[in-house]
C-alpha cells in the first residue's frame, strides 16, 4: 500500500508540470508573510480599540463617583489591560471637571507573529475624556 502510494508519487514528480510547483514556491512566502502583516496589523486595530474601551470605563467609573481619586483608576485600568498588555500604562488626571486618560501600551505586547519589527517597536497611544458629573 505505501509503496504504490510512493510510485504513484514518484510518477507525479517526474512529469513536466514542476512550472506550478516552482511558481507556487516563489509566490508562497509572499503570501505568507502578507497574511502575517495582516494578523498583527488587525490584533494591534484590537488592542487600540480595547484600550480606548477600558480607558472609558474607568473614567465613567471616576466620574460616577466609584473610584475615589485618579490613581485608583488608573489601577483599574491597567489591570482589565493586563491580560492584553501587561505592560499597559495608564495616566488620569481630573482638571476643571474634565477627567483625562492616556493609556499607553506597546505594540510588542499585541502582536501574534511580530514579524516586522516595525511594528513592534512603537508605542501607541490612547486618550478619552469625560466630564465628572459629581
């Protein structure tokens, strides 16, 4: 059974249809690597999305009166970010009734692949504001 599996192969290869398969070789790891520019482009898309989310949150809680001062939120903030980034950083300050949060995580830590240093090497930024209605 393996041995006419192995001719049939064999038989398969010896043909003059190896065009395809040269083709296939060079074209393969572009897409591969396109593929790879996508994932971490759309997780890092997530993760900025994520983290203006979080930032929200903690600043409606700040505003609704459920954290005290403005390092207590931001303690919320980096510990719902840490399981996506646990090198989340997040900034809030209070100024005229304007609550202000700056979050700021590194795209290494939302990568899949990081294939492309480039775009593991930044640190993005996230801002939201909301008035303090107390």
């Amino acid at each position: 059974m393996i041995r006419q599996f192995i001719k049939k192969t064999a038989r398969r290869c010896q043909g003059e249809e190896g065009n395809v398969t040269i083709e296939t070789a060079l074209w393969v790891p572009l897409f591969v690597v396109l593929l790879s520019l996508m994932t971490d482009g759309a997780l890092i898309f997530y993760g900025q999305a994520r983290a203006m989310q979080v930032a929200q949150d903690g600043n409606r809680a700040y505003s609704i009166g459920q954290f005290d001062t403005t390092d207590a939120t931001e303690t919320y903030i980096e510990q719902r970010l840490a399981s996506l980034s646990p090198n989340a950083e997040a900034q809030t300050s209070s100024y005229r009734g304007l609550i202000t949060t700056v979050v700021k995580v590194p795209t290494g830590d939302l990568d899949a692949i990081g294939f492309f240093s480039a775009l593991t090497s930044i640190d993005m930024y996230v801002a939201a504001q909301m008035v303090q209605e107390n």
